[in-house]
C-alpha cells in the first residue's frame, strides 16, 4: 500500500506531465503561434500617472505557478499570498508561490519630464510673480511608487511650495534678474530632493522655462532707470567741463613753468662755458707735463725689454740643448723596453696556447656526454606522451559509446512516447 506523500508526489508528476505533454501538442497543432503570444502583452495603462491599479495573475499548474511579462521600460511589483512582496526587472517571469491570488502592478521605469505653472507669488517687496518650471524625474523605488496613491500630485505640490518659499524670500528686481533663473531651479531641486513626501522618486534636475513678473514695477524700474541715466550723464558733462577748465588752467602753468625753465638754463649754460673754457686751460698745461713724464718711463721701459730680451735669447738656447739630450736618452730607453716585452709575449702566448686546447678538449667531452643524457631524456618524455595518449583516446571511445547508446535509448523513448500519443489521440 502507498503512502500519502508518495501518492501526492506521484499525483504532481502526473499534472506536471500532463501539462507538458499538452503544451507540446499545443505547440505541434498550431494553436500557440507567435501573434497568440504577443497579444500575451499586458496593455498597461498608470492609473496614478506612474503605477498601474493591481491586477490579479492567472494561476497554473494547481495553483502553484503564475507567469507574468513585464514590458521594457518598466518594472513590475509582485504581491504573493502572505504579504511579501517583490520587484522584477523587463522580461518574462515564472513566480512559484502557495495558492491563493497574486497581484500585480507595473510601475514606469522610464525617464520624464513633467512642466509645472503658472506658479504664482508674492515676492518680498509684495509684487506679484509667475514661475513655469520643467521638472526632470525618474522612479528611484518601485514598491514605494506602486504604495504612493498619487505621486504626480504630490511632485505638484512640492514643486509651487517650494518655488513659492523661493519667490517670498526674493525681491521683484532680483527674480526678475539674470541670475534668479538657475538660482530658483537650484533652490527648487534641492528642496524636492529633500522631500520625504516624495520618496520613491529620482528628482534628476529642473529646469526654469519661464517667468513673468509686474509690467507696473518694470515701468517704473525703466523710468528710474532712465532718470538716473540722465543724472549721471549731466553730471559726467559738468565733470568734463571741470575737467577741460583744469587742464586750460595746467597748460597755461606748464607754459609759465617751461619759460622759466629755459631762462634758468641759458644763465647756466653761459656759467658752464666760462667754467669750461677755465678747465680747458689748465687741463692742457696738466697734459703737457703728464706727456713729458710719459716718454721718460717709455724711453727707460724700451732698455729694460731689450736686456731682457737678450736674456730670454740665451736660455732658450740652453733649453734646446737640454731637450734634445734628454729626447736621445728616451729613445733608448724605449727600444729596450720593446724588446723586453716582445720577448714576455711570446713565452705568454706559448703557454695560452696550450691552455686553450686542453680546455677545449674538456669542453667537448662534457658537451658529448650532456648531449646523450639530453637524447635519453627525450626518449622517456616521448614514450609517457604517447601511452597518455592512447590512454586518452580510450576513455574518449568508451565516453561516445556511452553518449551513444544513451542518445538512442533517449530517442526510442521519445517515439514510444509520440506513438502512444498517437494511439490515444486516434
């Protein structure tokens, strides 16, 4: 008598084969193509803007399988019986859970970008303020996204909250400046990427499209603009004319200035002049008795060159002498020194010589014998390759005989099988 467990096991072997076996035909007639399984697509439409309402999956295989396919571009939170919950990727997937319904919800994983505004406010000095922002966004969190009853909305909210803080802490001048466009989308991201009322999503970055302020405040900006134009420009043509009066005034100082400088510098250089012509005269009588001095140390510079001159001539004539003895006595020395080491390298050739061949005999008996022991090595190597080789070759021949008879065991199941089927489908 069989036990429960093998009873229950032997009844899941036969669903499980009965279901494959009714695949296969499916398969087989026709009846599952390829437009059968595209049309398998879930049509998804984001019932909050970035999740889908849940839907229960169809189950099989007694309840303990269900199939779900998830489009690219999204992902795809999974309820099963008991309260997990879990998040899969794009593709096709097989989730195998106790029975009971398994829900499901697909939530968009694709970038976007979602413009904001009119956002209107008041500014800091009470002129009123709109600010159109584009806000670039991702799902960072799927479960928390599918959780989130409306996260657009709340994205929303954030967003005029925050750009609202920013335009009441602002003048009218400065939101309506060249800087305040980055600074607001700067002020905006970071609050949105601190809020926790939007966790699940990925704030990527925001952008100011637009902004408009009070056409009132920029009138009057304008004409206060223009009347601090003219002020300055009568001040700057009072200034020049200042200015002009200044330098008429200057110019006619340096003119007084130069005159006075050229009377000074005739007076001086008539001074100079007669000064000169004072030094000149005694310059020249200074000369003359320097010149007088001068001829004297040359005259007796002249005799004590050609004494020495002399002198110079008589040891050069000595030194020569000296050279050429020395130069005599080097060459003999050398000669005998050649001979000597001539003779020296002949003795130390001979006896080289006769080293070099007894080593060279050496040498060439220990190469022979190396060259045998090599040989043998070889021999060895070649034989063990060989018998593993072979041995190789055999286990390869009894791994295919085995491949073989088990491919046509595998082979005659198979048509016994479809025979059967046959049989029964008749």
């Amino acid at each position: 008598m069989q036990t429960p467990e093998r009873t229950v096991s032997t009844m899941v072997r036969e669903v499980v084969a009965e279901a494959v076996n009714d695949g296969l035909a499916a398969v087989v007639d026709g009846e599952i193509t390829a437009d059968t399984m595209a049309q398998a697509l879930p049509s998804l439409h984001f019932a909050t803007g970035l999740a889908t309402a849940p839907q229960q999956l169809p189950r099989q295989l007694l309840g303990l399988m269900a199939q779900v396919i998830v489009p690219p571009g999204t992902w795809a939170v999974i309820y099963v019986p008991g309260g997990a919950a879990r998040t899969l990727a794009a593709g096709s997937h097989t989730i195998w859970a106790p029975p009971g319904p398994v829900l499901a919800q697909w939530v968009d994983a694709r970038r976007r970008q979602v413009r904001i505004g009119p956002i209107e406010g008041w500014s800091a000095d009470k002129w009123p303020i709109r600010l159109w922002l584009a806000i670039e966004l991702a799902v960072r969190d799927p479960l928390l996204i599918a959780l989130h009853r409306e996260p657009l909305a709340a994205l929303s909210a954030a967003t005029r909250a925050a750009a609202q803080v920013f335009i009441e802490r602002h003048s009218h001048a400065e939101l309506t400046g060249a800087q305040s466009i980055d600074e607001a989308a700067r002020f905006v991201c970071e609050r949105l990427q601190s809020d926790p009322a939007l966790a699940g999503l990925e704030i990527i970055g925001v952008q100011t499209l637009d902004r408009q302020g009070d056409e009132r405040h920029t009138e009057a900006a304008m004409a206060a603009t223009i009347a601090a134009a003219q002020i300055d420009e009568e001040r700057r043509v009072a200034e020049a004319r200042h200015r002009a009066r200044l330098h008429a005034l200057a110019t006619q100082m340096v003119e007084l200035d130069h005159e006075h400088r050229l009377r000074m510098q005739m007076r001086a250089a008539e001074a100079r002049e007669q000064l000169l012509a004072q030094h000149a005269e005694v310059q020249r009588a200074t000369l003359a008795a320097q010149l007088d001095l001068i001829n004297a140390q040359i005259r007796a510079q002249v005799a004590e060159i050609a004494h020495e001159e002399q002198v110079w001539q008589s040891e050069q004539a000595r030194f020569q002498q000296e050279w050429e003895r020395l130069q005599q006595q080097l060459l003999e020395t050398h000669r005998t020194d050649q001979t000597l080491r001539l003779m020296a390298a002949q003795q130390e050739s001979e006896r080289i010589a006769g080293e070099v061949a007894l080593g060279i005999e050496e040498r060439r008996g220990a190469q022979l014998q190396a060259l045998v022991e090599l040989q043998q090595q070889l021999e060895d190597r070649r034989l063990a390759r060989a018998q593993a080789a072979a041995e190789r070759r055999e286990h390869h021949e009894r791994v295919l005989l085995e491949l073989r008879l088990r491919h046509e065991q595998l082979v005659a199941d198979q048509m016994a099988r479809l025979s059967n089927w046959q049989l029964s489908e008749r």
